[in-house]
C-alpha cells in the first residue's frame, strides 16, 4: 500500500508566505511600537464603556457594553462650553501665531541685515526658557488690567509669534532656493508681495507642520488655563475641565475615560487628515541648518 501523498504548496503560495514573512520581520520593531502606542488607547476606550463597579476592577474587557456613558458625560459636566472654549483658544492662536511668525522667519530666513544671527541666537534662547520663569511678572501685568480670568491671557500673546514656531519655519524657509525671491524681486515685486505670492505658496508644508504644533499645544495646554482662568469656570478648557472632572468624579472611571476619549477625538481625525503635510514639513526642515 503506497504513502498517503504529501500536499506541497503552490509555488505562488509558498512565494506570498515567504513575503509575508519577510514584511513581519523587517517592520517587526515598528509593529511592536505600533501596538505599545495603540493598547493604551484601545484599553481607554474598553474603559469607557465598562461599568462604574467594573472600571475599579483589573477586568480588560467590559463584561457589558454602556455606550451610554458618553451621553452621560454631557449631563454631568458641560462639555460643549469646555470644548468652545478650547476651539476659541487653540484656533485664535494657531491664527495669531502663524500670522506674527511666517514673517518673522522669512526676516530670518531670507533678508540680509546686520544682527540677523544675534536676532536668531535671541530666539533659541526664548525657546529654552522655561515659561515658569516669568509666571509672576506675567501674571501680575494681567491682573493689572483685569485679564484673568478670561481667555486674553492665553491669546493676547500669540500677536508677538512663537520661539518655536519661529525656529520651525526658519529652517523651512531656508530650503526654499533663493532664485526664486531674486525672480520676483527683478520682476519689481516687494518683500511683502514675494512672501505673499512666492514663499507662502512653497512653505505649506512647513506652515502646517508650524500650525498644528501650535494647535496640539494649545488644544492640550493645561498649565495657561489653570493659570489664568481657574477662577471662573465659564472660562475653562476641555483639560482644566477634564482635571477638575476628574477630581469631583473620582469614582467614575467610565465616565472620565469617555470624557478622556471625547477630548482626543478631534486631535486625531485633524492628525488622520493632515498627517502628509506634517511630516513633509518635519522632513525638510531638517535639510539646510
């Protein structure tokens, strides 16, 4: 009696394994760091939608779903007026910032004058000084004149541009040849026509790179309105109010993660959207120093 003949797998088949498995083993290290950044968010939301009882408990997997807990979070705090507060706060001064900082850079960047290094040299001072130094100063010019408590302290300040903004172009702008400036300037275009009608158009990508560094910071910012609006709380943001959510409800974990998941939602669909044009402006940024 002859041997049960042995299935041997089709060239193709065996070729797609092999391939397979060499996809695993060359991306193997940001697969592993793809799934120790995404099991904490994923745990997060399986939190969310656990019970209150079985938040508190070591359970990974909610033993019955309450996606209930999200409507739940608009009846216990006002959300909708936190996150209006955060859309004012972080748009006003991505706007602000970008408008005060693009010609900055440009100035740095492109124009020729006498203390361009030291103005530069200036600004990566600014930008490694803790904001913590001048707190004190700060705060007591804006109480002063019967700021606080508002959001003006937060935004005011984004007219006179960001260190690190300003840096970020920089080093943008300086990737951008300068035959094309010469051209616009033989063509009798101005320094502002030409950063308007030749700059702007090329640095896109480092101006929405400059831009949602600006908006994550302020959208996460809890330092400032702690600071500055902790005293009236029609002023809050998404995280002072999420803090102070947190401390009143200390025992709904649920309803605090649903709430957490809320507030990280928008980052997340505006990073899903404009993720090209941010790391192509966090690429070529580094090519000319």
């Amino acid at each position: 009696m002859s041997p049960p003949a042995v299935e041997v797998p089709a060239p193709d088949r065996r070729y797609n394994r092999q391939r397979r498995l060499a996809w695993i083993g060359k991306h193997s290290i940001a697969i592993a760091l793809g799934i120790m950044f995404v099991t904490p968010v994923v745990y997060l939301v399986l939190l969310s939608l656990m019970t209150s009882d079985q938040a508190l408990t070591a359970d990974y997997w909610p033993n019955s779903w309450h996606p209930e807990n999200y409507v739940r979070v608009f009846e216990v705090t006002p959300l909708p007026h936190y996150l209006l507060n955060t859309v004012i706060y972080a748009v006003s001064s991505t706007v602000l910032v970008l408008l005060s900082s693009v010609p900055a850079a440009y100035a740095l960047a492109k124009l020729k004058f006498r203390g361009r290094n030291g103005l530069f040299l200036l600004v990566i001072c600014v930008m490694m000084l803790p904001p913590q130094v001048v707190t004190v100063p700060l705060y007591l010019m804006w109480a002063r004149y019967g700021l606080t408590g508002s959001l003006a302290p937060l935004i005011i300040p984004a007219l006179f541009g960001d260190a690190f903004c300003i840096f970020l172009l920089r080093q943008f702008l300086l990737t951008i040849p300068s035959e094309y400036l010469d051209a616009a300037r033989v063509d009798g275009c101005g320094e502002w026509r030409t950063l308007l009608r030749v700059v702007l158009p090329m640095a896109r990508p480092g101006i929405a790179a400059a831009g949602l560094f600006q908006f994550f910071y302020c959208w996460n910012d809890y330092y400032g309105p702690l600071l500055y609006t902790s005293e009236n709380e029609s002023s809050w943001t998404l995280s002072l109010g999420l803090a102070s959510f947190h401390s009143v409800h200390h025992v709904d974990w649920n309803l605090v993660t649903a709430a957490t998941v809320l507030a990280m939602a928008p980052l997340i669909i505006i990073f899903f959207f404009a993720q090209r044009a941010f790391v192509q402006g966090i690429t070529l940024t580094g090519f000319k120093g």
